[in-house]
C-alpha cells in the first residue's frame, strides 16, 4: 500500500501476539519474547486454507491465527472419514472407538469423553464448546 500524502509505502503495525482475524490473544509460543520457544499448540494442526486466505496482506508471516479461529474453522467441514487404523470396535460395549490419529488429523475435540482424544492433556490444545465462534 503507498499512502497517498507521501511516496513511500505506509507502514502498517502487526502485533504477532494477537490473531489477524479476532484480535484476540494466539498464545503461539514463536510469537513471544520469551527466549525458549519450547513447542506450539498449533505444532500438528491442519490449518484449512480458506481460513489462512482470511489473514490479511500486511499479517501473513507476522502473526498467527488462534486456536479459537482455527477449531471454529475446522467445525465448520465436514469430520473425515475414519480410515484403516483410526477406529476399532469396543468388545464390551460395541461402540466404535477412535484412534489417537484419527483425532489429530481431525484437528480438535469434541468434548465426548473420547478415550484416545489427544486434545485432554494439559498442555494439548483445549476444546472449543460447540457455541463458540470467532
């Protein structure tokens, strides 16, 4: 962008501690000031294209999209269809339990209670309740 009072390019703030699309808080660990960056939450997590095409021009490569922005995306498609490997029958109850892998690639929880859910340890990525939009 070239402002048009002057003739060179307007200088735009990016705070990379917030999301380009809410605003709020993308607690990445890349993005703080801190001097061990120590792993990410989003390490892992499909990130749908038509929610990076949202960031703007000016954001892209300088902040990164929260967790909330990116589970409400995710809620949005469709869940994926479980492969060979990502389910099995529960002998006791008959139920069809999925794999740790099958919920990874289906990047967020639920909040059923599921046995191999990835997202319930502490420093896993929480569960959005199901109301929750960005």
């Amino acid at each position: 962008m070239t402002c048009p009072n002057h003739h060179r390019p307007e200088v735009v703030s990016v705070a990379p501690e917030l999301c380009p699309l809410c605003g709020g808080p993308n607690t990445c660990q890349r993005c703080t000031v801190a001097a061990y960056k120590g792993p990410c939450w989003c390490e892992g997590l499909p990130f749908p294209e038509e929610l990076l095409a949202r960031v703007p021009p000016e954001a892209q490569r300088l902040a990164c999209i929260c967790r909330n922005c990116v589970e409400a995306a995710l809620r949005r498609r469709p869940s994926p269809r479980a492969g060979p490997g990502e389910f099995y029958f529960d002998a006791a109850t008959g139920y069809v339990v999925f794999t740790a892998a099958y919920h990874r690639r289906r990047g967020y929880c639920c909040g059923s209670g599921c046995r191999h859910c990835p997202w319930r340890e502490p420093e896993s990525l929480p569960k959005l309740a199901a109301t929750e939009s960005p």
